[in-house]
C-alpha cells in the first residue's frame, strides 16, 4: 500500500497554442484537503480535469493507491472513487435534485417484470436519506432551476457522495458564495475530511486555503512552483509564489470627491418574459467621483440593472435620469450618445462581435459618426487610425494588430479592448459588470487602476460584481440586492464583508 | 363527417410520428429540419424495396408493405447519419446543414428513381408505382356515432405508428436512454461529467429522428400518393416541424396538434365538396394546413421553450 | 501535399480555397458516379460544357449556333445570380430564407398577370414596370418574413417554406382558373413587350435570346458587395448576424435590420423571378416551385456568400444545369443528375467550415511539434 491515494507523475498536456500543464507532478495523502493554488489560466482545472477523465494527458502517469490508472472518461474516475465539483455546475435546468444526482447511474426497476424503468422514487428517498446523513438539506423533487446558488452546490457534492466517491475535487467552490455560505462550506469540506474523504481544492483566495487545508501545490503558467505546508507558509510568501513577484494586497485608493448628480434611478422595476418581476422598485443616485457598487447573489437582478439603464431590457415601470433628462423611453443608442459607457457581463456574447476584426471592435461605438463614416459610407482610414490609438494607449496585445480576428485573442486583452473602446468614450456614467471574471492578477490589477482613475477623473461609476472582495476595496457607496430589491444602500466602510454577506442571504434590517 | 375523421387519421398520424422523430433530435440538442428530406429518403427506400419485391412476391401481397416501412426506417436512418456528421462531427451550423440534406435529398431520390426505372423497365420515369394500402374498419368502435369515422376504413400503418409512438414515448420519459438523452438537450456537460456519452447520444436520437421520418415518408407514398415520385416533397416534413413547436417538444401534445392538422386538411377538403365547387377550388383547401400553421405559429411562438442547447455543437476537448 | 493544402485552407484566402476543394471533390464524386454508370466522365463533362456554349457541338440546327447556346446559358444565369445574391443578403444577417422560390413565383406571376397580359403597353413602359413589380413585390413578402421572425420569433426556414406553399396553391388555382393555355396547362405566354429577353436577336449570323436580366444581375452583385463592404448600413446587418445581442449592445436596432435584410432579399428573389419567369421560361407552370431557389443556396455557400464569389459560383452551377439537357441526349444519363451534382457541391460546401477547421489545428501541431523539438535541443 502506497504513502499517496493519489499520484500524478510527470503531467504534460497541450491544447493547441498552449501548454496547459508542463511536466506537473503531485502526490495527495489519505484524509488530507490538498489544495492547489494558481492564477487563472495556471493549470490547475485542466490537471484536475485529467484526474477525473475529462481529458488524457499527453504524457506522464496517473496512480491511485499506488497502482497505475488510465482513464479515459469521466466514468473511468467515478470507479475509481473520484469525483468532482466544477467551477460551472454541471446541472440540468429542468431536471430535479434526485434526477440531476443519478443522472448516468440511474436505478432501474422492471415495471411489468420485463421493462426497464428508472425507479426515481427509489431515487428520492436516497437522496433524502444522504442528505440528512451528510448536512447537507435539499429536497430531492426541486427543480434545479428554482434553486439558489448554494443549493445547486450541496446538489453537486451529493452528486459525488451518491457515487461513493473518496476522493472530491472542488473546484473553485467559494467563487459564487456570500461569506457566510463559504463558512457554511468550508465546514462542510472539514465535515468530509473527518469522515476520512480526501479532498482537493482548486482556488486561488489563499484565505481559503490558510483556514482549511493541510498542503498547498503552487502553479504558474502549466508548471509546478512548490508544494507547501500550509501551517508553514505565510499568505504573503504564497501570494508571491502565485504570481512570480512581489503582490502589492492593498490598491492605492484616493479619498472619494462625491459631485453632482449623475445617475437617478427611481423606483425601477424590470419584468423578465415570464412576466416574473427580476428587478423589484429599485431606487438609487450615483454622482460624478463615486464608484456605487451594487453586490449580492448571482442572479438577484444586478445584471438587469445595468441592462435596464443601457436600454437592452425594457423597463416596466419607474424611471431612469441621466443628469436629470430622463431617459426611461430613450434606445440603446440614444443613451449611450448622451453619455453611457458600458461593459458588460458578457465579453463573448454581447461585449464584442468576435467574427469582426479587433479594428472593427474598436470602433463599435463610433462607426457611425463622421469622420468613421460620411453618409453611411464607411471610412477605413479612420477605423485604423482609431484602433492603432487605442491598442497603443491600453496596451491591448493581439497577434495582427488592427486586423487580428478578435475571437483568437486571449481574454485579458479582449476585455481590455473592450474597457479601452468605453473609456474612450469620456462618458459620464461609466457601468461595469463583473470587470474581473476570468482575469489573472496583474491584469486584475490593472482594471482596479482604471476604473479608480476614471472615478478620480470624474466619472460616475456604477460597478456590479460577485466578487465581494473586488466591491469591499473599490467602491465608496454599496447596495446590496436581494431577489431584485436593494435591501440596503450605505457607505461603504460601514459595513464589514460579512455584514454585506447577511444582507446578500435577505436578512433585512430590524 | 366521417370521412373527415378518416382522412384526418391518416393524414396526422404518419405527420406525428415525423414530428416525434424530430422531437428525438432536437431533445438531443441537434435542430433538425431535415425531416423533409429524411421522409422522402424513406420513402424511396422503401418503394425501390417493394418496387423490386412485387415481381418475386406478386402485386397486392400485404406483406410487402410492412417490409417496405421497414425498409423505409433503415434507409432514412441511415441517410440521417449525414446529418449527424455534419453536425456532431463537422460542427457545420444545423440549420444550414437541415437545408442541405433536405435539397440534397430531392435530388438523390429524383435521379436515383429514373435510374432505377431505366435500369428496371427501360422507361426513365419517374414514379414508383405502389398502389393504396389495403384498409380495415374496426368492428363495433366503427359503429359509434360522430366519431366513429376515426375507426373506419384505417390504414394498418396507423396502427404501427401508433404502437411506435407510445414505444418511443416510453423510451423518452421512462429509460436511462431517455434521461440521458433529454439531459443533452439541456446541458451537454452535466451528461459528459455523470459519465454519459454525448456525441454517441446525439447520433442515436438523429439515427431514430431519421428512421420514424422515413416510416411517416412511406405511409403518404401508400396512402395520399398512392406512389413514389417527386411529389412526395410537399413540406410535410416542415408540417411536422410546425407541430413540434406547438407541441412544445412534448410528444402528447405534439400528437394533438398533429391530429388538428388532418382535420384541418380533411375537412377543408370535404367542405369544398359539400359546397360543390369545381375541382380546381381543391387547390385552395389544400392551402389549409399551412395557412393554419402560419396562424398558429403567430399565435403562439413566443410562448414556447425550445431545449436550452439545441443547436450547439458539443466538444469535450472546448475549454 | 498535405500540408500545402492546410496551408491554403487555412490563410487569408481560405474561403476561396475550401470552395475549390468543394468544386474538385464534386467532380470526383461524380466521375465515380459516372463510371459506376458505365459512362465516360470526361465526354460527360465536354458536352455539360458544350450544352452551355463554350464548347462547340458537332453540329447545330438552322440558325442556331455556339452563340445561341451560350446566351441561353446567361438567360439562365440571370436569374440564378439573382436568387442566390438574395440568399446572401439574408444570409449575412444571419437569416436563411429557403424561400426564394417562392418569392420568385409570386412576383413572376404578379408582372405576368398585370404587365405580362397587357397587350397596349409598349415595351419602353413595360419592361420597367415588370421589373418594378418584381422588386416591389418581393420586398414586401421579404419584409412580411422579416416582420414575422422578430415580432413573433418565427424561424424564417419555417415561415418562408409555409409561404412556398401557399402562393404555389394560390398562383396555381389563379392560373388553373383565369389564365391557362389549354394546350400546355401552363400558362398563357406574356407579350415580347413585357419579356425581359429580346428573342431572335440576330448576332454573328445566329438567333440569339438576349437577357436584360445578365447586366442587372451583375451590377447587383456589385452593389450587394459594396453595401457590406463599405457602408455603415452594411456593418449593422453584419453584426447583426454575427451577434445580434453584440449588436443590440452598441445601438444597432436589430428588429429593424432583420426586417430590411429580409425586405432586400425578397427584392432580389422577385427581381430574379421576373427574370426567370418574364425571361428565361415566359411561362408559369402551375402549382411548380423552381428548383432555381434551392440551387442559389448552394451558389452562395459554394461563393462563400460574396458576392462576387457568387458569380463565378452561378457559373459553375449554371453548366451543370442548363448543359443537363444536351448532356443527356448525348451519354444517356438522366437530366436530374445536375440537380444532384449541384446538391453534392451544396453538401461539400457545407462542410468548408470543417475542413478550415481541421487545416488549422494540423498547422497547430506541426507549429507545436516543431516548438517542442526545438524546446528539446535546447
């Protein structure tokens, strides 16, 4: 019998382009919680997603209790007692609880003594039973898509204790929680280790694993730095080794110059096309110097704010001014000409059109205007001249200038294009939407800059995150939103992050 | 009155079991309008099938047909695993795809059926000539007033598909196959993660979405058309299309609205009759059915959920 | 070799190299097919060529010559280079109307009707005003489609084939009732003032059929290229096809730009069925969808929905259609078989995309396989 019930020996896996992982080698203990720690695009999903057969490596080996495995799907890791909850749940919709939890390893019973049937009620009472065994509460005829966040993740986690798994690869598991539900979490993970599970945690908030894990392995850029002790090491020493340089934790941030009123949203409500009310009687200022950051749950109506005020949802009742027009009725153009800018949640799907060249891209919110065009007819000249500009001045990297295919660019610099594009429109209301999502630190960095520099510039900045640290250090006023109403707005300051947390779960003031 | 019940039957129910086949499709997450072009292939397979049996088996054997429905379901099957590649493997945008197989179909089967004609009787015709199926009336269920009509003078076929549908809703709603499938749909990746097999998934529910078009295929050749020819490509593919959406991708339901357009057909027919128009005014009543999708399409497109990752291609290796 | 290829398909000109790759694939999926036949492929071919007028034939009737085929062959391509300049309007919107044979029957059967039958007009009104007619007519039904999609979330390959049917039924008991030849059960013939290609021009000695059609034809196609090349109007459609949500985003109203896409696609297909129908056929069979509106898909597809590719495509798959009829009598091979060549192309088209795809991830490894061996050396 082995020292390690897992062993991965000399990992290497490409994709093209990239080598996602680069002779990577780990050895985990029986019982312990492992954590791997690394910047976005550092390889850690990938050498996790071999250990569970989403991919093969290359080359090198894969041991399990000391014997060689190779696996070629997910099911493959399953027998081997592995499972694993990805960063996305991986959760049909409109499938409940119990159906999501043994979808592939449906119980089948024989309706008539011959037909193969699957025996959900069987099913249900499994679950209920693992449920209440484990702590962790669902109720297993709930569709999925009535359920909070935090939910769908105990759905996750039954799905592998369904499957007896040992070993649990979570991947980054606290990146969509409120504080208090990573508590809740964390102690759950604890709960596992003493019942001898052996678990593996992808993250890259260091807190995280200084509070619950035994070792850490360090990657960079698809290679193993270092293996630590976590008692051993201090934050700053693993923050250094994650990125490769000294971290500087705390961003420079200038006393907020609150001026007039910019932005006035009053008593908005937004109805989705089920007629079910996402945004609920929202009402709120933001003035020229004030970064207003509105937090809460994913999909407690922050993004239909934004997409209400920009005008790509419609809005069903309340109003919207800016500067004191009001612009309720006005087309998505018609209130970015009078002075929005907006970068939204979505670079892939609404925030560039990746078929269009990187020069096409820049000019998105120009085209239209002389001298990019005279009389609908278009100005090439121009549109280069522009785009050489503004990949100078954002320092956006791309294989052919101009004329790169924005789709073959890597996500920092596409989301720099697109922060540069609405910059550079010197608008009054500035909103950002998850700024950050799927950045590496320095580019992380560098946004924070930006939107700090635009704010002391000026600017009203409405800023909507679901990253709870990103909001505790930027913004100067907070609101905070729960099932489409803002459940409290203060400054920022005055609350601690866990006192943002209890809001974010619906607690209510007193 | 009762003939419009009749005619109704055997109008919607081949127009239904089309209809679940592309319900099989797109609850795999594959968009499927190639129905049309999966019925015609059918249904040339089968006549060339029956076509080459009459002599051996002699004309106005019964059994013929049922090989011919066979025959039917496997060539259409078959022809659908072009669809399946150039969709699961080629990741080639489905809807282009649907219309390509759809064209390339017509195509085929005109050339191939001269060519067969020629090289069977010399005549570079091109028809098929099958004859009607013969007819059976239930005893007893026939003699109900109103609605009586619905068991009189029934094709065989109705009976077969109707078996087939209640078969394939089983295996939709009731098996691991069903369950996998539907989740495909949905969301791709939950299956690959719970260890099912996507791409192997989605081909399956093509293949079936092609076999029962070419079996719907094959009932008009030996019913409305009475043979194979170029005419069997009537947009009846897109009918079945038209009442999946309706339907809402859901086979009950599908089957009423597949119902209502036999009606539709039969008793536009049957009124123009009753009215004792000249036969040219047919032409007018034959506008029915689709003028009623196009109403009911109007009516009621918003309101529908189509599976969440349909017309998605999936690839593991994505990251 | 192998690498040559990938390299073709995979640089700037890749479109245009995964078309030729689809045209020579087409070509040896047909000569199979027509050595399975027992037929010559390459006679096969001459007289597809020779049928079209670019090739002479051994012999010609009284007054027809090389000539006379070759401008029956534009009079055939006119309105196919329409049809498919139709399609790609809508197609780089995003939106697939299949519907353009329809269209083309309802605007040849409205000028016929109105303009077609009308024995006073002279030919200086009429033949502007059948083309008015197609383009008005079109643009309507296009823009009903368009209407239809964005309002009520219609698919248009649904709507547009349901339309198809209906204006078949509908022109078809018009036609069938009021204005039938009772000779061919088609319909009566239009006067030469109306039709759009002058008969029984003599040139060089030979009776030619000359297409109005074929100038317009080309000069659209340019006007269509310009439009998405370099005009602000063009820009929105495109980003509407290539994302409409981007679209939405920066101040594009999508709803409005799918309604006009489709209302110029339908323009074009009714230009293109006055062209075949006041033109090319002169008659209307009823109850009959040109294949024609199918064929321009893979005209588009095959051009890589330019329109310039269009022309040089339209001319490939016009051989094949127009020479069907004289390859026939010649190696004795049924006629339907350019439907299908044309329906291979389509199909070999289609999978364009993939072979770019599978050329470009082979560059990759062999970048990467170069990389690593370098890597090691060091």
């Amino acid at each position: 019998m082995s020292e390690y019930i897992v062993e991965m020996r000399h990992i290497t896996k490409r994709f093209p382009g990239i080598v996602a992982n680069d002779d990577v080698s780990i050895s985990i203990r029986k019982g312990e919680v492992y954590a791997l720690l690394g910047e976005n695009g550092a390889g850690k999903s990938t050498l996790m997603s071999m250990l569970f057969g989403m991919y093969e490596p290359d080359s090198g080996e894969i041991l399990i209790n000391g014997k060689p495995v190779v696996f070629h799907s997910s099911n493959d890791a399953t027998a081997q007692s592995i499972g694993m909850v990805h960063q996305h749940f991986k959760l049909v919709d409109t499938y409940t609880v119990a159906e999501n939890i043994v979808l592939g390893i449906e119980p089948l019973k024989k309706k008539f003594g011959f037909l193969p049937w699957v025996d959900m009620k069987k099913a249900n009472n499994e679950i209920a039973e693992l449920s209440r065994k484990f702590g962790l509460e669902v109720n297993p005829t709930d569709l999925i898509s009535d359920l909070q966040v935090s939910v769908r993740q105990r759905v996750e986690i039954l799905k592998m204790l369904y499957r007896k798994a040992e070993i649990l690869i979570f991947d980054e598991p606290t990146a969509v929680l409120t504080p208090q539900e990573i508590d809740f979490l964390l102690d759950i993970i604890d709960g596992l280790r003493k019942d001898g599970k052996t678990i593996i945690l992808i993250t890259h908030k260091i807190m995280e694993i200084k509070r619950i894990a035994d070792r850490c392995a360090i990657l960079r850029r698809g290679k193993l730095i270092d293996v630590r002790n976590v008692a051993d090491t201090s934050v700053q020493e693993m923050a250094d080794l994650m990125v490769g340089h000294t971290v500087n934790f705390n961003q420079q941030k200038n006393k907020a110059n609150f001026r007039e009123e910019i932005l006035t949203v009053d008593h908005l409500t937004v109805k989705n096309e089920n007629n079910f009310e996402v945004v609920k009687d929202v009402s709120f200022k933001v003035h020229g110097g004030e970064i207003f950051a509105v937090t809460g749950v994913s999909g407690n109506g922050q993004t239909e704010i934004a997409d209400a005020i920009t005008g790509m949802l419609k809005i069903a009742s309340g109003t919207v001014k800016l500067e004191g027009k009001d612009i309720t009725e006005a087309s998505v153009r018609e209130r970015a000409l009078s002075g929005i800018s907006y970068i939204p949640e979505d670079r892939h799907g609404v925030g560039m059109v990746l078929d269009f060249t990187l020069r096409d891209n820049l000019s998105l919110r120009e085209y239209f205007k002389e001298p990019f065009s005279r009389n609908g007819i278009l100005n090439p000249d121009q549109f280069q001249k522009y785009s050489e500009e503004l990949i100078e001045r954002y320092d956006i990297r791309s294989g052919q200038g101009p004329a790169t295919i924005v789709r073959s660019m890597s996500g920092g610099n596409q989301q720099k294009a697109i922060i540069g594009r609405e910059i550079e429109e010197k608008s009054k209301l500035i909103i950002f939407v998850q700024p950050t999502r799927g950045l590496d630190i320095g580019a992380i960095e560098n946004v924070h800059k930006q939107i700090l520099q635009e704010r002391d510039n000026g600017a009203a900045i409405l800023l909507i995150s679901l990253e709870l640290d990103e909001i505790m250090a930027l913004s100067d006023t907070i609101g905070i939103i729960y099932r489409g109403e803002l459940l409290k707005i203060t400054p920022a300051g005055e609350l601690t992050s866990h006192e943002v947390g209890r809001y974010m779960m619906g607690v209510k003031d007193a | 009155m009762e003939k419009v019940f009749t005619d109704g039957l055997s109008f919607g129910i081949p127009l239904l079991i089309m209809a679940v086949g592309a319900i099989y499709s797109e609850k795999s997450g594959v968009t499927n309008l190639a129905v049309e072009g999966f019925q015609g292939v059918g249904a040339f397979v089968g006549s060339l099938i029956a076509i080459l049996l009459i002599p051996v088996m002699g004309n106005g054997n019964q059994w013929i047909i049922y090989i011919a429905l066979a025959a039917a379901a496997v060539g259409a099957g078959i022809y659908a695993c072009l669809h399946a590649l150039l969709c699961i493997k080629f990741h080639a945008d489905q809807v282009i795809s649907g219309v390509v197989i759809n064209i390339l179909a017509v195509a085929l089967t005109s050339f191939f059926t001269s060519a067969a004609n020629t090289a069977i009787n010399g005549t570079a015709s091109n028809k098929f000539i099958l004859g009607v199926s013969n007819r059976f009336t239930v005893p007893g269920l026939s003699k109900i007033p109103w609605i009586g009509g619905l068991f009189t003078n029934m094709y065989p076929f109705e009976i077969i598909i109707i078996v087939l549908v209640i078969f394939f809703w089983y295996l939709m709603n009731k098996t691991r196959y069903g369950m996998r499938l539907r989740a495909c749909g949905e969301n791709p990746q939950a299956v690959d993660a719970a260890g099912g097999d996507v791409k192997k998934t989605r081909w399956i529910a093509v293949m079936i979405s092609g076999a029962l078009s070419g079996i719907g295929g094959m009932c008009f050749a030996y019913s409305l058309l009475a043979n194979f020819s170029p005419s069997i490509y009537q947009g009846y593919g897109y009918l079945a299309i038209a009442a999946m959406i309706f339907g809402n991708w859901n086979i009950g339901s599908t089957a009423l609205v597949c119902l209502i357009f036999g009606f539709a057909k039969s008793g536009g027919y049957q009124l123009c009759i009753a009215m004792g128009l000249p036969s040219n005014y047919s032409d007018l009543f034959l506008m029915l059915p689709y003028v009623l999708t196009m109403l009911l399409l109007i009516f009621f497109s918003k309101k529908n959920h189509p599976p969440k990752a349909v017309g998605q291609p999936w690839d593991k290796g994505k990251r | 070799m192998k690498k040559f290829l990938a390299q073709r398909l995979d640089g700037r000109y890749s479109a245009f190299w995964a078309s030729v790759l689809a045209i020579i694939l087409t070509l040896i999926t047909a000569s199979l097919l027509l050595l399975v036949m027992g037929k010559d492929p390459v006679v096969a071919f001459q007289s597809f060529l020779q049928g079209c007028g670019f090739l002479p034939k051994a012999n010609y009737g009284g007054g027809s010559g090389m000539l006379s085929d070759l401008f029956d062959f534009l009079n055939y391509l006119a309105p196919l280079l329409l049809a498919s300049l139709a399609f790609i309007a809508g197609f780089k919107t995003g939106l697939f109307n299949i519907g353009i044979s329809g269209q083309m029957l309802f605007s040849g059967f409205l000028a016929t009707v109105f303009i077609g039958y009308n024995k006073s007009m002279s030919a200086a009104i009429a033949k502007p005003l059948v083309i008015l007619i197609g383009l008005a007519s079109g643009c309507l039904l296009g823009a009903l489609i368009g209407f239809l999609k964005y309002r009520f979330n219609i698919h248009e390959v649904v709507s547009t084939i349901m339309i198809n049917y209906i204006i078949s039924y509908l022109t078809g008991f018009f036609i069938n009732n009021n204005y039938v030849d009772m000779m061919t059960r088609t319909s009566r013939i239009c006067t030469a003032a109306a039709r759009l290609t002058w008969t029984n021009v003599k040139i060089g000695g030979v009776n030619c059929k000359v297409p109005l059609g074929i100038v317009i034809a080309v000069l659209i196609a340019f006007v269509v290229q310009f439009l998405f090349d370099k005009t602000s109007f063009g820009f929105e459609l495109k980003a509407v096809g290539l994302n409409s949500r981007c679209a939405k985003y920066f101040g594009v109203n999508v709803g409005k730009s799918v309604v006009l896409s489709m209302a110029i696609s339908g323009a074009l297909a009714g230009l293109a069925g006055v062209c075949y129908y006041l033109g090319y056929t002169n008659t209307i069979i009823p109850k009959t969808l040109a294949g024609m509106g199918y064929d321009s898909i893979s005209v588009a597809l095959l051009g890589s929905a330019s329109p310039i590719g269009a022309i040089l495509a339209s001319v490939i798959v016009s051989i094949f259609q127009q020479g069907a009829n004289y390859m026939s009598s010649r190696v004795g091979v049924a006629k339907e078989i350019a439907s299908l060549i044309t329906g291979i192309m389509l199909l070999y088209a289609a999978c364009g995309n993939y072979m770019r795809i599978v050329a470009h991830s082979y560059l990759q490894k062999e970048l990467d396989k170069t990389s690593s061996r370098e890597g090691k050396e060091r």
